[in-house]
C-alpha cells in the first residue's frame, strides 16, 4: 500500500479557500458565445484572454513550486502537449502554429497547471465540488425553464443585449427543448452537468442530501437530452453501485470483478442476439439511432485516414471524410485527438490518466487512508474511469474541453498521495493528510 504527499510540508500550505484565480477562471468558462469576438481566425473568448494575461504567472510558478514534485502524470501530460506542439508545426504554417497551435496549447496546458497550483489537499478538492454543485444546482432552473417552456432563454436574450450574430438552435426530443442554458450545444451543458457526480456522491455523508443531490444532477443532465451525457452519469452510477454491492472486497478484486462481469456480459449478448448487440445497443442508447450508426461511420473512416499519418495525425480540415457523411464533427475525444495530435499524443495523454486512476484506487483501498481523503480518491477514481470510457461516444469541445484539463490538474494533488509507503509515513505527513 502507498500513501503519502509527494511535496515538501512547507509547499503543501493547503488553501484556506479556492484561490481567486481558479475561481476567476471557472467562472469565465461559463460566460455566454455572445461575449467573444474574432481577431483574424482566432476567436477570442474572455476565458481565452484571460489565460493569455494569466499564463506568464502560472508558468512562473509552476517552475517555482510544481517542478520539484513532479509526478509520473505530469511527465505524461507534459509529452502529450509537446507532441501536440510539434505537430502543429510539422503540418501547418507559421501563422496557423501560432494562432490555432497556440490558442490549443494555451486551452490546454495553463487549466491543467492551474488546477496543480491552485488545489493542494482533499479539502480544496471538497470546496470544488461544492462549487460545482451550486452551479449545476442554479443552471438546472434554467434548463428546466427552457426544456419545458418550449425554447431557449439566456442565448436570445444576450443576443438583443449584445447584437452578436450567432444561432444556437436546439432541437425537440421527447417532446421537450434541448437545453442549453449558457453552453453553445446541449452535449456541452450536459457533460458540464454530469461529470463529477461520482466526486459528489462520495463527498455527501448525509443519505437524504446525498439523494437529493443526485436528483438534481440527474435532472440537469436529463434536460440535455443527449444520449453521451447521461451515458457519463449511467456509468457513474453503475460504478458507484458496483462499488456498494462488493464493498467488502478490495479495489483490485472490484475492477478484475466488473471486467470479468463485462465480458462475460458481451459474450452472452453476442450469443442471445446472434451478433447483433452493437446494433441493439445503439438503438437503446441513442436518442436517434440513425445518428448513432452515422457516427459510427464517420469513427471508421477517420481511422482508415489515420492509417497515413499515424504519428503526427491529419489536418482537422481535411480529414478526408466521405461526402455522404453529414457530420463535419467527430463525437469521439481519443478519435479526434488522434486525428490532430497523433497516435503517440493519445497514448500520452490515456496513460497519463490511467496512471491516476491506478493511484486513487490504490488511496481509495489504503486502510490507513484518512476518510475524506478516502472519499475523495474513490470519487476522482470514478471521474478518470468514466473519462477514460466515455471519451469514446463524446467529443469534449469548448468549455468543456478546458474544463476536463482544469479538474485533471485540480486532481493531481490527490494523485500525488501515493507514491511514499505507508511505513514512512511521519506525524507530520499524517496531519496534512487528514487536513
């Protein structure tokens, strides 16, 4: 077993509450399309001008604190955002490195450092989910307002204010409005709205506030009534459930259990439906099936592109796709990074994250693990897990796609409990670890 921090006492000062920058930050992520405006090719959105102006102060001080304790994640993130660089400049000009190369860099490396800066015990990572809560708690009446009220509310509004020329259509499912609430697309608002679900459910002792939480997340991702959203909630669920049932089994006996149980599961069904269960499964679980077998269309396609270019990726404009295929997106975030990046950024980044994973489920499982550090490892054990699975069917675009870096960073703090045995432990480590 491990546990224990990999930083000096004297860096591991935890917040007294979410530094203002992150909160800045988060907050700005949030701010309606409306409010940004394009120089050349680049739009500039005010989360977007914000890392620029922050990101000289955050690289300073991720060299002055973060490189001391740098662990085997950060490595691996830091070789998926250089290969992601160089393949900018294998395959573009020296304007587009810079303005599309830069501004991805930029969305992707300063959240994540951000998150590493910013959050430094379970205690912090409590007040962020917290936050989170809140927000997905006062955009559920709005979501709401719009799904049932026959159309959107804060998009027509900020576009009289502001005269902005941006559509947002949402379309009628089950009889109800799409929801968008501040978001540009109701998967964006409705992967917002399901990701930490797991990081809450740990972090509520209490039963009836624990129920009532997750109905009103469960609600929230419901009024986007997008099939990838409330796929991220149904496996958050399913492993929160599988984690009660075996509850008196370790970690490692609960994760070879549920491959065990998949697998047997997929062979049965493959048996019983003769061959036809992706086909029963995309009927079930997509709201239009033809959409979903179209996407598993464009998945193919693009990997039968990738074959050319399999270490730097393929321009994103010109991937090659067929003309019958009506989508110009991927909705598959390993599939279209491996498209921009490359295979190797991919790998990078997949086992950046799995490396997390290992680590919360081996702190989740630490009997000598203090119990909010405890729950808070086993709810970050589920978010890496569904991210992992989920990336598959969703693509995680705009706020969304800074938001994944920030709590990947945010959560890092929590990664780094594990790497010093258990017998080393101090008095002193003891007490930071419980703070």
């Amino acid at each position: 077993m491990a546990l224990a921090p990999a930083y000096a006492p004297t860096q591991a000062r935890a917040s007294a509450s979410l530094p203002l920058l992150f909160t800045i930050t988060v907050a700005l992520l949030l701010v309606p399309r409306e409010f940004g405006f394009e120089v050349g090719s680049v739009l500039l959105m005010p989360h977007r001008i914000w890392l620029i102006l922050i990101a000289p102060f955050v690289l300073w001080q991720a060299t002055r604190e973060l490189m001391p304790r740098l662990t085997g994640p950060d490595i691996l993130f830091f070789l998926f955002i250089g290969w992601m660089v160089l393949s900018f400049v294998v395959k573009y000009d020296t304007a587009y490195v810079v303005e599309s190369g830069g501004i991805t860099a930029l969305e992707t490396l300063i959240p994540y450092l951000l998150g590493r800066l910013c959050i430094r015990s379970a205690s912090d990572v409590v007040k962020l989910a917290k936050g989170w809560f809140l927000i997905v708690a006062a955009l559920l009446v709005v979501a709401a307002a719009e799904s049932m009220g026959g159309g959107l509310i804060i998009h027509p509004m900020l576009k009289e204010i502001t005269g902005a020329a941006v559509r947002f259509n949402s379309d009628f499912r089950l009889g109800l409005v799409r929801a968008l609430t501040v978001f540009e697309h109701a998967i964006m608002y409705g992967a917002f709205a399901s990701c930490l679900f797991g990081l809450v459910w740990y972090l509520e002792r209490d039963v009836f506030r624990r129920a009532l939480k997750a109905v009103v997340i469960g609600l929230a991702t419901f009024f986007s009534l997008s099939s990838g959203p409330i796929l991220t909630l149904s496996l958050q669920a399913f492993f929160v459930g599988w984690g009660w049932a075996m509850q008196q089994l370790g970690v490692r006996v609960q994760l070879f259990s549920l491959i065990v149980f998949a697998g047997i599961s997929f062979v049965s069904a493959e048996l019983l439906t003769g061959g036809r269960t992706m086909t029963i499964l995309i009927e079930l679980l997509t709201f239009d099936p033809h959409s979903g077998w179209v996407r598993i269309f464009v998945n193919d396609w693009a990997l039968r592109q990738m074959e050319d270019q399999p270490l730097f990726g393929l321009p994103y404009q010109d991937w090659g796709r067929a003309r019958w295929i009506p989508f110009t997106t991927i909705d598959n975030f390993w599939l279209w990074c491996s498209l921009r990046f490359g295979y190797p950024a991919v790998a990078a980044l997949v086992a950046a994250i799995a490396w997390m994973t290992v680590r919360f489920a081996i702190l989740s499982d630490a009997r000598d693990t203090p119990p909010l550090l405890r729950a808070v490892a086993a709810g970050s054990f589920i978010f890496c897990l569904t991210l992992l699975l989920v990336g598959y069917t969703v693509h995680f675009f705009g706020a969304n796609y800074l938001m994944i870096f920030l709590m990947l960073g945010s959560l890092g703090c929590v990664a780094e409990q594990a790497r010093i045995p258990a017998h080393r432990l101090t008095p002193r480590h003891m007490a930071r670890l419980r703070a």
